[in-house]
C-alpha cells in the first residue's frame, strides 16, 4: 500500500497522508485550509514497513482505506508547571 505524505507549511509537525500523490480528493476542505498549502515531503510503501516514527501504522492504514487520508498531528505540549507541581506533591 503505496501513499504519500506532505507536510504542513502553517503548523509545525503536522502531516497528511493520502493515498495517491496530489489528490486530496477525500481530504474535507476545512482541513485543507487549515493545513495550509501541502509540501510532499515522501512516498513510503506502508507495506514494507513494520512501524512509523510518530504515528501507528495500523491506524493510518485503517484510515487511508476507511476515510481516504491520515492527519497526523503533533504531540501535545507537555506543562512543566503541572509536572513541577506533582513532583512538589510527590517529595513532602
């Protein structure tokens, strides 16, 4: 299963998997905008690989076959003011 990846140019490790290479057909508009104009960053045979850096395989491949495209986006941001707190917590 063959599909390409693009990066967002608007927000920072964010990427759209699709399908085929430039068809964002089945990607909704809304999303298109937000994600700004889409850079091809490569096109990976999801086959052949056993796992993704930052997005499970499994889901993305259920997702390009149910719905046509995959959003990955980033990691939320961790509060080290809420961690600092609960260690604060932890150590009396």
């Amino acid at each position: 299963m063959l599909c390409a990846v693009y990066k967002s140019l608007k927000k920072e490790q964010t990427y759209l998997y699709v399908e085929r290479r430039d068809d964002f057909s089945a990607v909704p508009e809304a999303l298109l905008t937000s994600f700004g104009p889409p850079k091809l960053v490569t096109i990976i045979n999801l086959a052949s690989r056993q796992y993704l850096a930052l997005a499970d395989l499994d889901k993305v491949k259920q997702q390009l076959q149910s719905q046509g495209f995959y959003l990955q986006v980033p990691p939320p941001v961790e509060n080290l003011l809420t961690k600092h707190k609960a260690q604060q917590l932890t150590d009396k």
